[in-house]
C-alpha cells in the first residue's frame, strides 16, 4: 500500500504532462513539414458531439440524467508551414458547450473549460516550427503522438486530446534512424471532466519549475523490423523529496509469417522508490479471411504506475476503453480481440482479463476483473464526419458490486 501510494504521487509529477481501440497505428515521429515556397494559410477544425451514460455499477439506470454527460465541441486549426524564411506557424483553438442538453438529459460533462455554466475554450495548440537540411524543430504548445512519447501523450478518447508545453527537434541524418529530443515544461490533464484550460508544469518545484527531458530513437534498419526506444530524466521531482526519476521504455515491432507482432518494456528508476518499477508485454495479430484477430498481455509490478501523466491512459498493449486503473500497476493481464467490415463501417470486439491482480483491498484483493468492449465506427457524408458507438461491460470480480455497463457515442464534422 505504502509503495502504490507512493508511486501514484511519482506518477502524477515524473513525465511530460481512452484508449482508442482497434485505431491505426500512430507514426512514431510527427515531424514539422519543410518549409513551402508559399506563405498561404491552411484552415481546418471539427465540430464534435459527445454523450456516455452508465449505471454506475448498478447505483443507477442507463440513460439517467444523473449517470450521462454530453459536451457539444467546436475547434479551429489554422498552419503556415513558411510565415517567412522557412519559419512555420500553427494554432489551435477549442469551445465547448452542452447544446442545453445539462438542463434534461445530462448531468456532468465529459470536459470543461474550467466555467460554471460548462461553456468555455482555451488555445490547445499554438507552435513555430523550422526545417533545415534533416533537422526539424516544433517549439511551442503541441501534441505528442503515444510513439514517440509512451508516457506523455495526447489521448483521443475524450472530445478533444491533451497538448504539451515543448520544445522538439527531429533528426534523420543517420539512415534509417530517426532522433527526437523534447524538452516539456507545461500541460493540461485530459481525464474525466476535467478542466481542460488549465496548463500546469509537468516538474513543479517551488517558484523554480523543473523541466522534463525525452529522447526517443527509432530504427528500421531491418526489413519488417522497426525498434523505438525512449528515455526520460525528470530532475529533483517535488513530490518524492525532490528525488530524479529516470524512464528507460522499448518497443520492437515485427513480421512474421503472417503475424504482425510486438514486443514491450522498460523501467522507472528513483531513489524514492524500494525498488525499480518493471513492465512488460507482449502482442500478435493476423488476417483470417475477413476477420482480423489479436492478442496482448502485459505485466505490472506494484513499484510504479505505468500511465500517460497527461492523461489517464497507458503505453500498455492491452489498454482497452476503460481498464487502465487495472493494468498500470501489479497485474498480468490478457486482451483478445477481432474486427471485421460490415454494415458500412468497422465492428471491433475486445475482451480483457487480470489473470492476476493486485493484492490492494481498496481494489479486491486478488480477485479477476474483466472488460467487454463492442465498438461499431463509420464515416459518412463523403468521409467527413465519423461516428462511434460503443458498449463497455466492466466485471469487477468483487462481492457486492453489479457489472458496471456504459453506452458511449459521438460524432466528428471534419472540415
């Protein structure tokens, strides 16, 4: 208990700052584009619908107006990849609102902009960026992609993604081989409600904040493999007695004979720890006709928490729509999944199981939850606008305590 409490408060301050499931791939590196001949303006931006009811594991009925929240959303994007000299420029802006649906049909909402009436915006984005030879740099408020920043990343569950307070460079000079390097010095939190305006530092300490430091190198040097290593150093951490911290996180991805496989792991270092938090896991999947099958598993130790401090999600193979409080720390854990195209769109089912939990009371000592995840995705309207309807089914395994089931569904307008 000592050392989980411990870790949750090195989690909340060590790194950079739903899952998606069945999503492409994210690339491992967003680089700056170089510099255009032109200095024109690009103008893109969604509107977004969003509504998630539960019966709060029984406490209450689906479609309750106590157990639902919805948020209304608007962004604008505009990006001029060269203002002048080869200098770049990118902005981004969010709104939401409730379309009044907090007066009949919700009671919460799934993100705030930090006002009493749940309408409000913020700027998520607003970056220069600059190219020469194979060097990029994006310096400013920006995403950060899982795969090049497993443990501070802008999570795409929620209406809107988290964003980043960084300086990044990008380097391709050696070949095959791709550098990054970031340093991070503020972001928000994208969890449940939360208020999405506000922009903390990742290292607080004092009226001297701390920076964040990545570097991330990936290689595909080998035909079909491709290895991606990171390695973060958050100095003199406030909440730990002012203790470094050190991540070392990898991944290797790779074909064979007809499976597409994956590999996982690394470790969280400190003083402050009794002993150095380890993670690792394990993925396959193929195509059997129309139908594409998968497996993970990953396994936590109870040292640390393995989550995304921008968020609520994990680096974890196994992350599923809402199983994170699960896998992050001190649990073996199974996910098997299939997808297949019917009705217009993509069905996706997944199911995960703890095969070994951890031994916490507040959690079930020892017990077996378990996630059913039904997700059905299409575009419509010439590919515009994308629609999600899911259906999450959460087994506690704990005596007294019903099933928890959730409806999630909402709507993107890209334009």
């Amino acid at each position: 208990m000592k050392k989980t409490l411990l870790l949750s408060v090195v989690a909340s301050t060590m790194i950079m700052a739903g899952g998606t499931i069945g999503a492409p791939v994210e690339p491992v590196v967003e680089t700056p584009a170089v510099a255009a001949t032109t200095s024109d303006w690009d103008f893109s931006g969604q509107a977004v619908v969003y509504y998630q009811t539960t019966d709060a594991f029984g406490n209450g009925d689906l479609f309750e107006q106590d157990t639902s929240r919805a948020n209304a959303g608007l962004q604008l994007r505009a990006v001029n990849k060269n203002l002048f000299s080869g200098i770049g420029a990118g902005v981004e802006v969010n709104g939401l609102a409730t379309l009044g649906l907090q007066e009949d049909v919700v009671a919460g909402v799934m993100q705030s902009a930090g006002t009493a009436d749940a309408r409000g915006g913020w700027i998520s984005q607003a970056y220069l960026t600059y190219a020469t030879g194979k060097t990029n740099f994006k310096v400013g408020r920006q995403e950060l992609p899982k795969a090049l920043s497993p443990f501070a990343f802008s999570e795409g569950w929620n209406v809107f993604k988290n964003t980043f307070d960084a300086a990044l460079v990008v380097n391709s000079d050696i070949q095959d081989t791709t550098l990054v390097g970031a340093i991070v010095a503020k972001a928000n939190y994208n969890g449940l409600a939360t208020d999405m305006s506000q922009f903390t530092s990742v290292n607080p300490d004092g009226e001297d904040d701390n920076f964040i430091y990545m570097l991330t190198a990936q290689n595909k040097s080998i035909n079909d493999l491709t290895l991606t290593g990171s390695y973060y150093y958050a100095p003199d951490v406030e909440g730990i007695g002012n203790e470094d911290i050190n991540i070392l996180w990898g991944d290797a991805k790779f074909g064979v004979a007809g499976l597409n496989m994956g590999l996982q792991g690394g470790t969280i270092m400190s003083d402050a720890l009794a002993d150095d938090g380890v993670a690792f896991g394990a993925k396959a999947s193929t195509t059997l006709g129309a139908v594409n099958a998968s497996i993970a598993y990953s396994s936590t130790d109870e040292n640390a928490n393995f989550k995304n401090v921008g968020g609520v999600k994990t680096p974890l193979y196994t992350q599923m729509v809402l199983n994170q409080g699960i896998i992050q720390n001190d649990a073996d854990y199974i996910k098997a999944g299939v997808s297949t195209k019917a009705l217009n769109g993509k069905f996706i089912v997944n199911y995960g199981y703890a095969v070994n939990n951890n031994d916490d009371i507040a959690k079930g000592a020892d017990n077996n939850p378990a996630e059913l995840d039904v997700i059905y995705k299409t575009k419509v309207f010439n590919n515009s606008t994308t629609l999600l309807a899911a259906y999450v089914m959460v087994d506690p395994d704990v005596a007294g305590k019903d099933n928890l089931n959730v409806i999630r569904v909402w709507g993107r307008y890209n334009f």
